[in-house]
C-alpha cells in the first residue's frame, strides 16, 4: 500500500521507474477527521485565503488531539473540505461557536457555517478575511451572505421591548393591518 509521502514526494536515492500503461499505484490524501470545530485566521497562502480550520481529532480508539488547518483550498461537500497543502478535512458536528467568535468571527458569520461549510465560503474569505480588520467585521458588512429578513428583523426588535410596549405595538399592527382596533 502506497503511504501518503510516496504519491507527493520521491527520495533522492530511489530511481524512478518507468511508467507502463498496466502497471497502477494508487495513492490516498491524509485525512483528519474533526469532532469538535471552529473556523481560524490562517497565514495569507498565495491567492489570499487565509479562512482555516481548527479542531479535535476524532479516531476511534485513540486519544484526542488538536489540529489547525492550512487555508482552505476547496469544499466537496458542507463537511468535506480540502487544504491548500492537501489535507482532507472531515467535519463531524457543529461548529464550537465560542471557540470561533474568540477568533474574531461575528455570530452572523458563524450562522453561516453552523452546519459546515456554505457554497459561498470563498466570497466570505474575500470580504471578510481580506481586509486588514483582523478579522473583525460588523454586521452591517457586506459579506456576501443572505441578509436575514424583514420579519426576523421584526422579531428582533420585539424581544427588545418591554411587555408593556409590546402589547401597545402589536395592538398598533392589529389596528393598522385589519383596519380596526381589536386588543
């Protein structure tokens, strides 16, 4: 079985051999899987991503150990993810929210990712981590996620108010939408 250092490198000492068209080699990428995940500022590889992953290793049998990704090259999937020095990332689980907004990244941004990664992760390195912000951003960025809508707005606004202003403005929507003064 080939390792994973045979497909990528081959020794000074080792002669190549020559290639026929029946003889194959299979090779595999090296593979972490990551029960408990939060998304990391990596250092700028050569395209400018710098979006990352970090994490507790998931083996079966064996003990936990930490892992921090090179920048993410590509997604194949929401959990399956690949490194710009060929890692292959597997995802299991949420994302560890704290461990995420103690690296910088708004709760709007973390949403975005909670059950993995969106089809939309490079416009989010693009705007968020290519700036100079350290990887902070309000909410007001535009970081080429959906905004939420109207009514999820709305609903924010009235967790906010007290009891008593909630009944006068919900009585206040009845009387404007229904045309009449019902509460």
């Amino acid at each position: 079985m080939a390792s994973p250092s045979t497909c990528q490198t081959q020794r000074a000492d080792e002669k190549k051999e020559p290639k026929s068209s029946n003889s194959s080699k299979s090779c595999f990428q090296p593979t972490v899987s990551l029960k408990d995940w939060w998304l990391i500022r990596a250092e700028r590889d050569s395209q400018g991503r710098t979006l990352a992953v970090a994490g507790r290793t998931s083996r079966e049998g064996q003990a936990l150990r930490g892992f921090t990704s090179a920048p993410i090259h590509k997604i194949y999937d929401v959990f399956n993810l690949e490194t710009i020095d060929g890692i292959c990332v597997v995802l299991k689980g949420f994302i560890n929210r704290s461990r995420s907004e103690e690296n910088g990244f708004p709760s709007e941004v973390i949403e975005q990712f909670l059950f993995g990664f969106p089809p939309q992760w490079e416009t989010f390195n693009e705007k968020f981590l290519g700036r100079d912000s350290k990887g902070k951003a309000s909410a007001s960025d535009a970081l080429g996620f959906e905004k939420p809508s109207g009514c999820s707005e709305k609903v924010k606004d009235l967790k906010n108010l007290d009891q008593n202003d909630y009944v006068e403005t919900t009585g206040e929507t009845i009387q404007d939408h229904i045309g009449r003064k019902d509460y």
